[in-house]
C-alpha cells in the first residue's frame, strides 16, 4: 500500500476548518501578528485549535512513539 503524503498538511486542515465553520487566524483582520497565537478558531461553540505536525517519521524506529509519548508527559517511565 502506498502512504498518504500531504506536502502542505496546514493547507489541507486550514480547508476543513473553513468548510466547517472556523477561521484560520492568520487570515482574521484582527490578527495581532507580532505575538505568537493559536492557528484556528471557531467561535460557536468557543474553540481554539493549534495544529501540530512531527516533522519526521516516529513510527519508523523502534520504541520511537514510546520515546514521543514519555517525552510528551502522556506516558511515565517505568
């Protein structure tokens, strides 16, 4: 089977939000661009959305989504 490859993924999720209702932030007139902000929002009901992507592969070594979810704090070490 061949993966799934998205070159541009804040492209691709940016399109969902809009077709369901959000605003991407960086295009809001308001955007206050010298501060760091959250990437999405929609404003019934209030959520504000960051997307986060990994910029390599984790599942491609051993113990690699282990490693992510210790590092994270969502998983202790035993």
């Amino acid at each position: 089977m061949k993966d799934l490859f998205f070159s541009d993924v804040e492209k691709l999720f940016s399109g969902y939000v809009e077709y369901y209702g959000g605003s991407v932030v960086d295009k809001l007139e308001e955007n206050k661009t010298d501060r760091q902000n959250a990437d999405f929002l929609f404003e019934q009901p209030e959520i504000v959305a960051e997307l986060k992507t990994f910029e390599q592969d984790v599942y491609g070594e051993p113990e690699g989504f282990s490693r992510l979810m210790v590092k994270s704090g969502l998983k202790k070490v035993r």
